[in-house]
C-alpha cells in the first residue's frame, strides 16, 4: 500500500490500480480524486523527469527549503509558501536544491472536473505571509486525506478524503475565499458596509445610509458592491435580515412579531411574506419544521 522514500523524513501512498477503477465507476469521487500523495522533509536528492508527462495533474506544495521545476524548457524555482501545478500530460522535470533541499506536500490528482482547479497551470505561484494565512489548516486538510486514505481502503474512507481534497486544492484555487473566515478587511469599502448592515440589523435603514457609512456615493457604492458580491446592496440586506430571522426562529421563544421588529421590519405581514419569499416557507411553519 505504500511506498517510503529514501529521504530523512517522508511518507507516501500509492492507491492500487483496482481502487482507483472503482473510483472512475464512482459518482461522488469520478469528477476528482486522488490517484497518490506524500510529504517529503529535507528531500536531499530528490529528482524526477517524465518526458511523456503524467497521466495525472501533479501538485507540489513547498512548505521549507527550496527546489525547482522545469516544463518546455523553462525553469522555475519553487521557495517555502509556493506551489505549482503540473497539468497532466505536460513532460517536466523538478527536483530539490542541493544546498537547502525543499519539504514539500505533494498529490497527483485526476477526475472529469479536475481541470476546474488548475487556474495557473505550470506556473509557480506564491502566497503571501498574512495574519489570516491559514497555512497550518491547510495542512491539516492534507493529513486528513492521507490518514483516511492510510487507515482502510472502504469506501466510506476514500469518498471521504476525495472530499477533503476539494477543500485543499480549493483552498489553492480560491485564496481569498479560504482566508476570508479570518479575515475581516479594515480598509475594504464592501466589507465595511456589510459590517454597518449587521451593527445596524434591527433599524431601519436606507441605501444613502449605508453608501455614506464608508464615504461613497449611492452609485459607485452600488456599482461596487454587485461587482463584489453579485447582489444589490438592498437584496444583500434583505438576506442578511432573512437570514438572522431564521436564527432567531430556530434558537429563541420570541414571537414572530418580535423577530421582526428584532431584524428591522415594522410591519410584521411584510416580514412574513419577504421571509417565505425568501425561504419557500412561512416563519412559523420554519420554526415547526424539523432540522438537522
């Protein structure tokens, strides 16, 4: 099942070719999977050439040291907090520094929808140091798939850690929405508005209020914010309202006309229909249903 490297400090697996036939046959796993996965530490020596290329997509994810990578004829050098991505069939070549060899984090991948997260193919890419960088839970998800993928092979522990690698490489393809649960940006004029709409949830206020909250005009504050967000600022409003109406319904004994007053409608029969506009169901048959 696996195959351990001649270096200091690694681990591999290599999933069987029968396994991986049966997740090709699989509808949760067919559209990405894993095919192998690794960690190297201080790969000294480490070197690999495909003239032919891969029949996999080859992420290679540097966390210590340096290496490098070459594909037609152009060579990259790779440092602590980069990666790249080697599209499937690309011939290429990499290998590890000789003076400061590369720790790297490493998975071949595959599947009908893999190519969705390759959004700079060959080319190294960097991620910048940041408060809200969120390294370590990205390492996490990497023992999360290789540890499910360690223990057994059923079914269950395979469709699992494919999960999970949508998360990772989604993680790489989507930086910012990755950080953005840290992430609370000062000087973002949308996120700072959004910030206004929910201190003032229970009021009721206007366009011209919250555009001038961060000093725009009603326009540019608009045009902004639906290039940001794909919603107008008012049906972003609504939702947020929608939404902390249903929290209110699930976890509190208020009545109905206090959740409206608490999320900033007056008129309680507008609340209703807005929220079952919203929700595809009333207030109170939400609050009945079953959850979870």
């Amino acid at each position: 099942m696996e195959k351990y490297q001649d270096f200091k400090k690694g681990k591999t697996i290599v999933l069987p070719k029968g396994i991986l036939n049966e997740l090709e046959k699989n509808e949760l796993t067919s559209s990405l999977m894993v095919t192998d996965i690794g960690y190297f530490e201080k790969a000294h020596n480490h070197y690999r050439e495909r003239k032919q290329g891969c029949k996999q997509n080859i992420l290679i994810y540097c966390t210590d040291g340096e290496g490098w990578f070459e594909v037609d004829q152009k060579r990259q050098h790779l440092q602590k907090n980069q990666y790249v991505i080697i599209s499937s069939g690309t011939p290429h070549k990499y290998g590890s520094s000789n003076h400061n060899p590369w720790s790297i984090y490493w998975i071949h991948f595959t599947g009908s929808k893999s190519h969705l997260f390759i959004n700079h193919p060959n080319e190294k890419i960097g991620i910048d140091l940041a408060s809200n960088a969120r390294f370590a839970d990205r390492i996490i998800l990497f023992e999360e798939i290789f540890n499910n993928l360690e223990m057994q092979y059923s079914i269950e522990n395979i469709e699992y850690a494919n999960i999970c690698l949508w998360h990772m490489l989604g993680s790489f393809r989507y930086l910012s929405q990755f950080r953005k649960i840290t992430e609370y940006n000062q000087k973002d004029k949308i996120d700072q508005s959004i910030r206004y709409m929910r201190d003032h949830m229970s009021e009721k206020i206007s366009l011209e209020q919250i555009a001038k909250s961060v000093g725009l005009s009603v326009s540019q504050f608009s045009l902004l914010f639906k290039k940001k967000t794909s919603r107008t600022p008012i049906d972003y409003l609504l939702h947020l309202r929608i939404r902390q109406a249903s929290r209110l319904l699930d976890f509190s004994s208020m009545r109905i006309n206090e959740i409206s007053n608490q999320v900033g409608f007056s008129d309680p029969f507008y609340f209703s229909r807005m929220f079952t506009r919203i929700m595809g169901i009333s207030p109170k048959a939400y609050r009945n249903q079953k959850k979870g």
